[in-house]
C-alpha cells in the first residue's frame, strides 16, 4: 500500500510493512517488538501533519488507531484519558457536547489526539499545552512506558521535545479541562474569531458556539478535510510563522506585522543576518532576546506568491483560499510539494531575509 493513501496531502510511496495495533497493550508489545528487530520505523497518526517522500519509508509504519475516552477522578474540573488513535475533532466534539471549556477553539484540526502534543497544535489563540496534564510515552531509548507531565515535554509554539527528536510513541494524553455552569468558553483571544461571534476579545461564549464560529471561519480556509473542497487535500499550514530576534525585527520594513512572544517561544528562526554576525556565532539560538513573531502568510503574499500559485507543470499548488496551505491538485508528487515549498522560501528569504521553516514533519523529503 501506498502511503499517500493514509496522508492528508496525498503523497508518499510504499512502506516495508504497516501494522495497525488494535489496542493500547498490543500497541506496546508490537512497537517493542519492532524496536527489538533493529529495523527502521516511524509513527503515524491521521497523516495530517506530515510530508512522506514518492520513495516511501524503508521499514514499518506503526499506524495509530486505539481509541477512547476515559473519564478520571478528578478533585476540581473534568480530567480525560484519551487513546493516541481517538480522532482529535471527535475528542473536541465530545467535550463541547459536554458543555467542558478548554478546546473548543481547537475544533476542526485534523489527525489523532496521541499527535496533539508532538507540535502543540493551536489555533485561534487555544493551544493543547493549556490543558495537557501529561502523556503516556513509550520511550524508544528505554523501551518503558513511562507518565511525561506537560512540562517534561517542552511545548512551545508548534514544539516539543517530542518533535525535537526524542523518538518514542505517544500511548495515551490526559487532560484537564474546566467546567461552568453556563457552559462557557475560555476567554475568546483572537480577534477574527471575536468578530466573527459578535463578541471582543477576552469575552467568554458558550462553548458549543465558539466550536461552530471556528469550523465555520477553518472551512472559508480549506483547513477542515472536506471531500468536496480541494483546498483541503494538504498537510494544513506549510510553514510557522517564523519568530525572530527583537534586533533582527527592527530592520525589516515598518509595515511588516510583528508580535511579541513569550520568552519560551525565543527565536527559533536563524535569519541569514544573524547566522554570519560575530555576535552571533557560538550560540545558535539567542534565547536570552525577545522573540518577535512575524506573519508568513504575510511574508508569502508580499514576497510575490499568490495564492492559487503553481510551477510550470507541477501538480502541487497554493492553496486558493490560505497562501500558508500548499495542496495537491491531483497527482502531486513529494518532490513537486518540495520544489514548491523551496520556492516559497526563496521568494521570502530574497524579500526579507527570513527563511521560512516547514510545519509539518519531512520525511525522506528535504528542503
Ligand atoms: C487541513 C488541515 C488543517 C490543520 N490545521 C492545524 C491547526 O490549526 N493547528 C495545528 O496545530 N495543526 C494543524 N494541522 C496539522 C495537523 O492536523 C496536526 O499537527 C495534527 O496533530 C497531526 O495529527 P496526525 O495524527 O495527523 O499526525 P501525523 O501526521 O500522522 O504525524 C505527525 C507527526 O507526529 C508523529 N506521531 C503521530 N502520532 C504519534 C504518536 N501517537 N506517538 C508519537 N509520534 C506520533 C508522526 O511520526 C509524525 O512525526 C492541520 C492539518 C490539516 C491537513
């Protein structure tokens, strides 16, 4: 079988072998057993997040797929167990319907819940680390399954140890959300979802109307997998935005949109500047200076590439409704995703002297 057939952006070639452990006890056992023989591996979930190349994977693809949701006691709030294979929307769904606080601006991401904390996925001003208590991992290094709290695992925005390269695999998540009796949201912090519910930022909606209001304004994106929409066959954004130095920052033009960021998220992005000043050399991440987050949809779309972009003969695209959203058009090869996501790149580095990093994990593919 071809992996392209198990990844939203439709591209990947064959594997050696692909299981799929029915349960979370046969899911250890066969991982360790897999470990034991030496070959190669790697993980997948829902595919979403992930850019296999036209060659395939040497080795075996342990497939995720144990669900359920488990209720803890808890002494205050509502504390979920939650299998890696349970399909994140349905974990959202289950908890909005429950009238529980704590995902619902992250309604409609795409993929398994045991994927959720490898890059902390947000949207809409929520993120995963604001109600992660811990995972269950079986650590590839030790071959134990070991209990890692939220903050063991380092997440920042789109990070975490998990996806910095401690290799293992992701059993289980736990979380702690909150209960009302209005069954309201947390406080609403993006402004184009505020305005999209009639509200300001910091007000608190019911949950069940925030969900809505964000699959509603993720589908004008093509950032719900939807059959029926093409702009939707694509791993979600291609690139972070990239977060860079306060004094890098303040060279770029004035009208380059910028934000400051917490000191956890300090630059994460070499611009080509930094890399060659002496100040520079010897520390490759500068995590003593603020970090200031810039748009790469902005980038992109001033850099020249418009939305609907392709190269000449290439099946990979721009999406037509997200300039952050490369898609398949139909027959994409990897290596046509890659040509295109490397020109993005170009144009942007040329533009503004920022090198944009892909989001979703490259593998056997290079940019
Ligand atoms: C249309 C669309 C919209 C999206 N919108 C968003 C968004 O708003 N915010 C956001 O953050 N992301 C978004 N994404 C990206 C993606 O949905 C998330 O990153 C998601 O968590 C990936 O889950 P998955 O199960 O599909 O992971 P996969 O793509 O299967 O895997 C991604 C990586 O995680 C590893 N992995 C998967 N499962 C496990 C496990 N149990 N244990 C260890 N490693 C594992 C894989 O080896 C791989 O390295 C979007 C994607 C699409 C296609």
């Amino acid at each position: 079988m071809n992996l392209s057939e198990l990844t939203t952006l439709r591209v990947g070639g064959p594997a050696d072998e692909l299981l799929e452990p029915a349960s979370a006890d046969d899911l250890v056992a066969v991982a360790r057993e897999v470990w034991a023989s030496g070959d190669d591996w790697i993980a997948i979930g829902g595919g979403s997040n992930v850019v296999i190349s036209d060659d395939g994977v040497p080795g075996t693809v342990i497939r995720i797929v144990t669900r359920g949701i488990e209720k803890l006691a808890a002494r205050e709030g509502v504390t979920l167990r939650v299998q890696a294979g349970e399909p994140w929307d349905d974990l959202v769904a289950y908890t909005v319907g429950r009238g529980l606080a704590g995902l619902e601006a992250l309604s409609g991401i795409p993929g398994s819940t045991g994927a959720a904390p490898i890059q902390n996925i947000g949207a809409y001003g929520q993120e995963l680390s604001s109600v992660l208590d811990s995972i269950e991992f079986l650590d590839y290094l030790s071959g134990d399954l070991v209990q890692l709290s939220s903050a063991e695992l380092g997440l920042g925005y789109r990070r975490s140890v998990l996806k910095g390269g401690r290799p293992g695999i992701v059993v289980a998540v736990t979380l702690r959300l909150s209960e009302n009796p209005g069954a309201l949201s947390d406080p609403i912090q993006y402004p184009q979802l505020a305005a999209a519910l009639g509200a300001q930022v910091g007000d608190r909606l019911p949950v069940a109307e925030v969900r809505e209001a964000v699959l509603a304004l993720r589908s004008t994106k093509g950032m719900i997998l939807d059959p029926t929409d093409p702009d939707s066959v694509s791993a979600g954004s291609f690139f972070t935005n990239p977060i860079v130095s306060d004094g890098f920052a303040r060279s770029l033009p004035a009208d380059v949109p910028r934000w400051t960021v917490a000191p956890d998220d300090a630059p994460a992005v070499i611009t080509p500047l930094e890399a060659y000043s002496p100040a520079h050399l010897g520390s490759p991440l500068r995590a003593e200076s603020r970090g200031v987050k810039l748009s790469a949809a902005w980038l992109i779309e001033r850099a020249g590439v418009t939305r609907g972009f392709r190269l000449p003969g290439s099946n990979a695209a721009i999406s037509s409704k997200h300039s952050l959203a490369i898609v398949n058009t139909g027959g994409a090869t990897a290596l046509q995703i890659a040509e295109l996501a490397r020109y993005v790149q170009t144009r942007v580095l040329a533009a503004y002297g920022v090198v944009l990093q892909p989001e979703p994990v490259l593998v056997g593919v290079h940019l």
